[in-house]
C-alpha cells in the first residue's frame, strides 16, 4: 500500500512537471554551430588580411628598391609563416614562396605581386560580402517566423538584438582592415611609379648628353659659321641654318660613325618604349588597385552607417529590456507584499474565530 501511495505521489509530481514545462517557452534550437561558422569565417579573413599586410610591409624596401642594391631584412621566413593555399579558388596559389626578400626583385615579379595582391584583397572583399548576404539573410528569416518573432519579443528579445549588432561590428572591422591593407598597396604601387618614372627620366637624360666623339674640327667650323653676317636674323626668321648644319655634320661623318649613331638611337628607342610600357602597366595596376580602394571605402561607409544603426537599435532595446525587468520585479514585489498582507489577514482572523468559538 506504501508503495503504491509513493509511486501515484511520484506520478502527480510527473504530472504536475509536465505541465509545467508546457506552460514554459519551448527551449531554443541551438544555433551556437551557426555562429560558430561566421566566427570560423571571420577569423579566416582576418587571418588572411593579416598574413597579407604582413607580407607586404616585409617586402616594401626590396620592392621599393629598384636600383642593384643588396637587401637583408628582419628574420621572416614566408614558407614557414604564410600559406594561402586555403583561399576558395583553383586558380590561387601560394606564390609568396617564390619570393625572396633576401634578393632584389625584377620588374616582372613586382607586377606578380601587385596582381596576387589586388586579386587576394579582392577575393575578401567578395567572402566579406558573403558574410553580411548569410547574416541578412538570417535576420530576414528570424523576422519571417512569427513564433520566433514572439519568443524573441518575449523571452530573448536582448539576445536576438545584439547578435546582429555583434555581426555587423564583425564585418565593419574586417572592412576596416582591409581597406588599411588596400592602402598599404596603393602607396607602395604609387611610389614604385615616382621613382621608375624619375629612373627612366634620369637615363634618358644620361643617354641623351653622351655625343659621339669624332676628330673633325666641328667647333671650328661651328665658329665660322657664327661669324656669318644675319645668321641669328635667318634662325629668328625660319632659317635653314640648323638644318644646314646637321648636313655639314653628317657629310663629315663616317660610315662607322654614323652606323653607331643609328645603333644609339635604336637602343635609346627601344629602352624608351620598353620603360613606356612599363609605366604604362604600373599605372594600368595602380589604377586598378585605386579603384578597388574606392570601393572598399564606399563599403566600409555604409558599414559604418549601418553597424552604428544596429547597435543604438541594441542598445534602445536593452535599455527597453532593462525597463521591462525593473517592472516585473516591482510587480513581483507588490504582489509578494499583497501576499504577505493576505496571509497576515487570514491568520489573524483565523485566531479571532478560534477565539470566538472557544468563547461561545
């Protein structure tokens, strides 16, 4: 009989907790392995980012450096600290280990570089994109659900606040840091262009004062023609005079010296329109890399505008939230002193009909 009285009392109390639980909010799905994959994400960005700037900032004085000089910089070792073969892309590979920042690097291998590196700011930028597109379309899917609308208004409304907000300042600030990197290369792409602009001016100019030597007596006959009367009033006038000087030289020449002369003037072309190619595919990369900064600026403003929205949204909700328990526990407390005021009341009259009855 004992037994029996302990087990229906056992089964009430299942009962009774049964119910219980049907009257509280249902438990929540667990989405810690949703956000623990933008996290894993994020971090894989940031780790990108980071390995990018620290590649570019290692190599800038051998980039830079486009004179024969011997560089040595600090103990860095791209095989051992720098992989890239994790990107989202067949076509990507890790080519910082084919450099050596030990040895100069040759025009060929600057633009490799200034192309990988447009190409990898790029790629985060697009995985970043991603990034805001799965939250958005997250929040539109939590906004769709009326049940989970309700529960968040009702039980989590502070928790399901802030998780946009903490997402939004995740992207804001891989934005930030790429836009530093893109920076970083924008500079460096702008100075290489300065100084092979002022390298092919100053050879040019070199190349341009070197006259060949010859032992005909020019500057005597240069002298003789100076002291023709009217000469400077025919040059003023559209004379021939140079003309007819160039011809006297060349007559003087001979066929050596003139065939040198036109070996000269070919190597001067062809070194003048190979560093015209050059600055040409510099600037075609630099303006590139411009645009691309362009971009990540407008982007990283309109991060900026919204990451700030959501979060004086969070904080206004919280704020909401933090009203909404100063109330209830108000509430609670006038209703634990009604109850005890109850209790008081009823005890009290208890002892009065106790007392009347014992009087009677």
């Amino acid at each position: 009989k004992i037994v029996n009285e302990i087990s229906s009392k056992s089964s009430l109390e299942k009962g009774k907790n049964k119910h219980r639980n049907d009257l509280l909010p249902p438990v929540k799905n667990n989405t810690r392995g949703e956000q623990d994959e933008f996290l894993k994400e994020a971090y894989r960005i940031d780790s990108h980012i980071n390995n990018l700037k620290i590649f570019l900032l290692s190599i800038r004085k051998v980039y830079l450096n486009t004179a024969s000089q011997h560089y040595t910089p600090s103990n860095f070792s791209y095989n051992d600290s720098f992989n890239l073969s994790t990107f989202d892309s067949n076509d990507d590979k890790n080519f910082l280990s084919k450099f050596n920042p030990s040895t100069n690097l040759t025009d060929k291998e600057r633009d490799e570089i200034d192309l990988q590196a447009k190409m990898i700011i790029q790629q985060c930028l697009d995985r970043i994109k991603k990034l805001e597109e799965s939250e958005k379309k997250r929040q539109n899917s939590v906004m769709n659900n009326t049940w989970n609308k309700i529960l968040s208004t009702a039980f989590s409304a502070e928790g399901h606040d802030m998780l946009p907000a903490i997402r939004s300042s995740i992207t804001w600030y891989l934005n930030k840091r790429l836009t530093e990197v893109s920076m970083i290369q924008k500079n460096q792409q702008e100075t290489r262009i300065m100084k092979e602009i002022e390298k092919r001016e100053s050879t040019l100019y070199k190349s341009a004062s070197i006259r060949p030597s010859t032992p005909l007596p020019f500057p005597t006959m240069i002298n003789e023609e100076k002291e023709i009367p009217g000469k400077h009033d025919d040059e003023l006038n559209g004379g021939t005079m140079v003309t007819d000087d160039d011809d006297d030289i060349e007559r003087h020449l001979t066929t050596e010296q003139k065939m040198m002369l036109e070996m000269e003037n070919e190597t001067m072309m062809k070194e003048l329109a190979t560093s015209l190619e050059q600055v040409n595919q510099a600037e075609k990369a630099l303006l590139e890399i411009s645009n691309l900064q362009s971009v990540l600026s407008n982007h990283l403003a309109v991060q900026t505008q919204q990451t700030d929205r959501l979060y004086a949204e969070a904080i206004a909700t919280t704020d909401r939230v933090q009203e909404g328990n100063l109330m209830l526990q108000q509430a609670r407390q006038r209703a634990s002193d009604t109850r005890k005021w109850v209790l008081t009341f009823l005890i009290i009259a208890s002892f009065i009909l106790l007392f009347l009855d014992w009087y009677d």
